[in-house]
C-alpha cells in the first residue's frame, strides 16, 4: 500500500473522530452549530464541515472550539 494511501487514510479518519467528538460535546450541551460556531468566531457552514469530517480545522480554530465547548482538548482528539 502506498504511503500517501495511509497518510490519507489516517487524516480521514481523524477528522471523523474530532467531527464526531465536537457533535457530542456540543449536543451534550444543547447547543446548535450556530452556537458553536458563533463563539468560536468561524461561520456554521465551516463549523458544520468539522462536524462532519469533511474540513480538519487548524490548531488555532480547534482550540477556539474546545474553549467555546469548554472541553479539554484531550477529549476531542484521537491520540
């Protein structure tokens, strides 16, 4: 298996999990994506696109998503 397969691989699947750990802090919470996105200064559309895997967002916007959650980052990412 080529190497640029599993780096590929591997983002995917991070992205899948830090998407689906925000959702849960976020649900846990009550809270809407408009919330989270509003506190964590991006846009629903970009916020949504982490939710669902699609975006890995960059250190600086995910740390302002755990702080608006109010998580530890521990809790969100896979490693």
């Amino acid at each position: 298996m080529p190497i640029w397969y599993i780096i590929i691989y591997m983002q995917d699947r991070t992205s899948i999990h830090i998407g689906r750990q925000l959702q849960q802090a976020r649900r846990r919470q009550n809270l809407t994506q408009a919330d989270v996105a509003k506190l964590a200064g991006t846009t629903v559309n970009h916020y949504a696109k982490i939710e669902r895997g699609e975006v890995v967002p960059s250190l600086k916007t995910l740390a302002k998503i755990v702080k608006a959650l109010g998580v530890k980052s521990s809790d969100v990412l896979p490693f």
